[in-house]
C-alpha cells in the first residue's frame, strides 16, 4: 500500500473521522464478541492508530512481512481490543476471528501474539518494552539500508517503566530519526490517574532533555496530528540527527461519555443496556467531530 500523501483537506479529515467512528464502534463490538476489553486505552488511542495506518504507514495486508513495510509497535498491548479490529477492517484477518476475542481457541487474546496474528510486527503486553523493540527495528533499517519508519505507541503510566528511559536514551545516543514514539497521554492507568501514581510530567521536557525533538499535540485532532506526524517524517527524509517523540493530549474511554476520562473504564464489560448507551454516545460523539472538521477544515 503506497504512502498517501495526499493533501490534508476537508475531505481527507472527514475520511478519517468515519473510519475512526467506524474502528471505536467495532472496538465496542469486539469487547461484547469476547465479554470484555480494555475499552479506555483503546479508545483513546484509536485517533492516532487510525491516521498512522490510514493515511501514513506503508503497508500490505496482503503481504504483511514485506520487508520495506513500516513497523509499529503497540508498547501499550492491552489496547488490543482496538488494534485487533483495526487489523481486521484492514484485510489482514477475518472477522470470525474476532467473534471469538480473548476466547479459548481464539488466536487473538488480550494481548497481540506477532506469532499467531497477520500483520502484528511485535507481541506486546508486558510493559515497558515497546521502545525498546522500536530501536532494534530502525536500527535494523538503518543496517539494511532501509527507509522504513517505526512508530511505537506507548501509554503515559507505562512510561513509569524504568526501561523505557534506557530505550530512549539509546534511540538519542544512535540518533534514530525513523523512530517516532508516541505517548497517549490520557492521565488514567489501570487504577488510578497517573498524577496520583507516579507522575510523569512534564513530559514534553523529558524527552527533550534526553535529545528527542518533541511535539505535543491534541491526540484527538486529525489536523494537529497529520502536522506532527508529516514533520517527523520530514525530519528523517531530511537526514535529521534526532528521534521523534509525540505528546498526544488524549483522554481514556474517548467517544463514550460514561467512559471518558475515567480509569474505571481501563477494563470492563459492556451489559446490554451499557452497550446501548455507549453506541448512542458514539454517534453524538461522531456528529460534534464531523462539525468540527467541517468547520476547521479547509
Ligand atoms: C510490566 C507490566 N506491569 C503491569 C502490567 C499491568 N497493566 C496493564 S495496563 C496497565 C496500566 C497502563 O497504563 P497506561 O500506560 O496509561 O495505559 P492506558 O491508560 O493508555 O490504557 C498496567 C499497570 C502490564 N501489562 N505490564
């Protein structure tokens, strides 16, 4: 699948925006399909998945081991519950495979197995590594004289992970500019806001004082998002010294009102009647980000 570099007008923002309602719909289907999910950490993170796979990453759902694909990383793995449907909608699996989430027999669990699931370039799940991999890969394209880019997603409490800060350190010090890590900074983690368990800001700062460029951005804005992420691109095409790293200002359970910034949501199970109201949500969701893109598109 060729890069899009089309032009980021109205029409391609509108574009994105149905395929992100669409993707936040099927995350809440597939949660019901297995009888649970991480809905917060996928919902927040469903923006930035949607633009990278949809308008940026070079990729081949027909060919997922192409050698000059794109790589990305789902550090944050527990978002599988959006990521899994993403893959599906894309042609990388069928969507049997998903009436069967988490379930015993399925080959897609709660967390993604690169071994088992088309078009996974890394298994995640345990925290704190996705950086990591994200550095072996661009230096792998770097070695074999690639032009590939790796974007690794990452979660704002996952950054509590001391491993993270050794990954980010060797990105800088082998100045990977293919690299491109993004931190889904929704303030919430598994039981509780990431102020109140181990506060990470300002993060911003962090990775530029560990020699990173940095943007932070509203990580719900398609428009915001298109800028940072065509600059990081830029930044390599253009021989930059340095790696990337994107502050995406989100919040957990995005799209559904009850769910919206609230940790309670980094894990549940949707009953008849809270599914009901999480659809409904969606759909005014969708109609205020529609008039949003109408109104600051151009
Ligand atoms: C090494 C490790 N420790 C603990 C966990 C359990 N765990 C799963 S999700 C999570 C919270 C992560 O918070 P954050 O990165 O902010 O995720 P998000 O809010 O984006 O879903 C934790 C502690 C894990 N998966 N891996």
């Amino acid at each position: 699948m060729p890069v899009n570099y089309k032009p980021f007008d109205k029409a391609e923002w509108l574009r994105l925006e149905a395929k992100a309602h669409e993707l936040r719909k099927f995350t809440l289907q597939t949660s019901i399909w297995g009888g649970s999910g991480h809905m917060g950490g996928a919902l927040s993170a469903m923006d930035i998945m949607t633009i990278l796979y949809h308008r940026f990453m070079k990729h081949d759902p027909s060919n997922p081991d192409w050698d000059d694909r794109d790589r990305f990383v789902l550090s944050k793995g527990h978002a599988a519950v959006g990521y899994a449907p993403l893959l599906v909608d894309l042609g990388y699996m069928p969507v049997e495979e998903l009436h069967i989430f988490n379930l015993t027999g399925s080959k897609i669990g709660m967390h993604l197995d690169s071994n088992k699931v088309r078009g996974v370039d890394f298994s995640t799940g345990s925290l704190g590594h996705g950086i990591s991999l994200g550095v072996g890969a661009a230096l792998a394209g770097r070695m074999k004289g690639k032009d590939y880019m790796t974007f690794v997603l990452c979660g704002d409490g996952e950054m509590n992970e001391g491993s993270n800060w050794e990954a980010i350190m060797s990105a800088a010090h082998y100045k990977l500019s293919s690299l491109v890590v993004f931190v889904d900074n929704n303030k919430c983690m598994i039981d509780g806001r990431v102020n109140d368990v181990m506060s990470i800001e300002p993060i911003d700062k962090k990775f530029k004082e560990f020699n990173f460029n940095v943007g932070r951005i509203d990580g719900h804005n398609f428009s915001q998002l298109n800028i940072a992420i065509e600059a990081a691109i830029q930044n390599f095409k253009n021989g930059g010294d340095k790696p990337t790293a994107i502050i995406l200002d989100t919040y957990k359970g995005e799209g559904v009102d009850f769910m919206k910034d609230d940790y309670v949501w980094h894990y549940g199970t949707l009953d008849e009647e809270k599914a009901t109201r999480a659809f409904a949500s969606l759909e005014k969701y969708y109609e205020e980000r529609k008039a949003r893109a109408e109104r600051e598109g151009k």
